[in-house]
C-alpha cells in the first residue's frame, strides 16, 4: 500500500474528520484562505511602493555598506 491509494486517503480523511469534526475543518478552511488572500494583497502593495529603474533620477546611491577589498594571498 502506497500514498497513492485512493482507500488510504480516504481512511486518512475520515479519521481527520472525526478527530477534529466538520466545523472546525471549515473554520480552519476559511482563516487558511484569508491568510493566503492577505498574502497576495500585500505582495501586491510591497511591489506598487518600490520605483521602476527607469523612474530612478541618476546617480541615486545604492544600499548598503562598501567595505574594503582585502587581497587574499
């Protein structure tokens, strides 16, 4: 018997439902499904505030720090 089986997955199924009953797996459904919806709205806002490269004036510094080279022998 493999993770293939469609009976194992069945099993698993109803052993899950009457563990945690039907009303807890819809509200564990739903919170799920917003989290994943809050996710892609703020993935859409992260990119809306960021400048295109081609908006950018010249000569705009880049973040971070510059350390100097050391020569390795």
């Amino acid at each position: 018997m493999g993770f293939e089986s469609i009976w194992h997955w069945l099993i698993v199924l109803i052993i899950v439902m009457l563990i945690f009953g039907t009303k807890k797996l819809r509200n564990i459904g739903a919170d799920l499904g917003g989290a994943v919806k809050g996710f892609k709205e703020g993935m859409k806002e992260g990119t809306s505030d960021k400048p295109d490269a081609a908006q950018r004036p010249e000569g705009n510094i880049i973040e971070g720090e510059i350390k100097e080279k050391s020569k390795s022998a």
